[in-house]
C-alpha cells in the first residue's frame, strides 16, 4: 500500500495536504500581522504574498482575497482544537478536555515561539480591533465560524460516542465552545486594562462546565 493511501487509511493528512496547510496558515498569519500593523486599507495582495514569501498567484490559489485569507486562521485554529480534544486522556472530563484544548491554541505557552513572537501592547490590540470591525471581514468570519464548528462537532461526536449528524449535543457543545472562545477574546481585546486570555478563558469553561449559573 502506498504511502498517500495509508494516510487515508488512518485519517492523517498527507505530505502534500500538510504542505498545502502550512502555505495557508503562512499567508494567513501575514495578511493578519499586516492588516493589523498598517491598517485594512492599507494593505494589498501582493504585499501579503511577498510576506508569506510565495507568488501572487499562489495566494490566488488559495484564497479569493484578504478578508478570507484573515478568516483562515479561525479554521485552522479550532480544527487544531478539535485534534487537541482527541489526544487527551480518555477518562478526563469532557469540559476539562475542552478547556485544555482552547487554552493551548488560543494561549502559547510561556517561554515559546509563539508568544514570544506575538505582540502585547496596546498599539497591537487596537489594531486587532479594527482589523476585526472591518466590514469587508464580517460575511468571512461567519463562514469560518460555521466551518470551525462543524469540525469541532465531529470531534466533540467521536469523543463523546454520539453522532455528528443526528444528535443535538455535539453540535450544542461546539457552537458553546466556538461562541464562549469568542466571547473570551473579545472581553480580553476590549478590556480597560489589559486582561490575560489564558484566564478569561478558564473563567468562560468553568462557568460553562457548571451550567451558566446565576451569579
């Protein structure tokens, strides 16, 4: 059997298919970082490209334009969520899985890559929030967070043992995942001083987990 076929086999993506991952993240994160250091309008195709080191044409080939570029990274981050849920132990708490696999996409650990490279000022989070107010952005970020919750449900199905197409629940759990996540990030953006992400979360898991109670 060859090698393509036996990733097929088991589920995991290919050589091929993970290149083509990595080229969409890369121009992703460059049309982000761009948008949010010089402004929406700012910022062409080809400036995108050229930072992500590829040709325009390849951008082409991947996304129609910035805004879906942008949305990207939503996809890509709760589908690496969704991967995270599967590999955690098998007799821990459901929420507890979850809350474990959002704070270790949507928080790097201290000390890492990541966020050393990630900018905290307050010049990168106003950035961030007009980025987002963007209007050109708003039918992209729906899409991504329709995509980005069906992945989450076929996880949540299989970690569960329910179905992904006929039962309510898992749908329920990653549209409150997907919803609280939000919810997170953008307390954290637009708070007064700013609120750590990793904390936030653990706050909107643990509320979840317990049933939304009055406070």
């Amino acid at each position: 059997m060859a090698p393509a076929d036996e990733n097929r086999t088991t589920g995991q993506p290919g050589l091929r298919e993970r290149k083509k991952r990595q080229t969409r993240v890369a121009l992703s994160q460059a049309a982000i970082r761009l948008c949010v250091l010089h402004g929406w309008a700012d910022v062409t195709v080809e400036q995108i490209a050229a930072e992500a080191d590829v040709s325009v044409r390849t951008f082409r080939n991947y996304f129609a334009g910035k805004a879906e570029a942008i949305a990207a990274s939503h996809v890509e981050r709760m589908l690496r969520v969704a991967d995270d849920l599967l590999a955690r132990p098998a007799g821990e708490p459901l929420w507890d899985s979850l809350l474990h696999a959002v704070l270790d996409q949507f928080v790097p650990p201290e000390g890492s890559a990541q966020q050393d490279s990630a900018p905290q000022n307050e010049r990168w989070r106003a950035g961030v929030r007009l980025m987002l107010a963007e209007p050109a952005l708003a039918g992209e970020i729906v899409k991504a967070n329709a995509a980005a919750q069906e992945e989450l449900t076929k996880a949540v199905a299989r970690r569960t043992g329910t179905d992904a197409e006929r039962d309510v629940y898992p749908k329920l759990v990653a549209s409150v995942v997907a919803a609280g996540s939000a919810v997170a990030v953008e307390h954290s953006l637009r708070a007064e001083k700013p609120a750590p992400l990793g904390a936030i979360l653990a706050q909107v898991f643990e509320q979840l987990a317990a049933g939304l109670p009055v406070p």
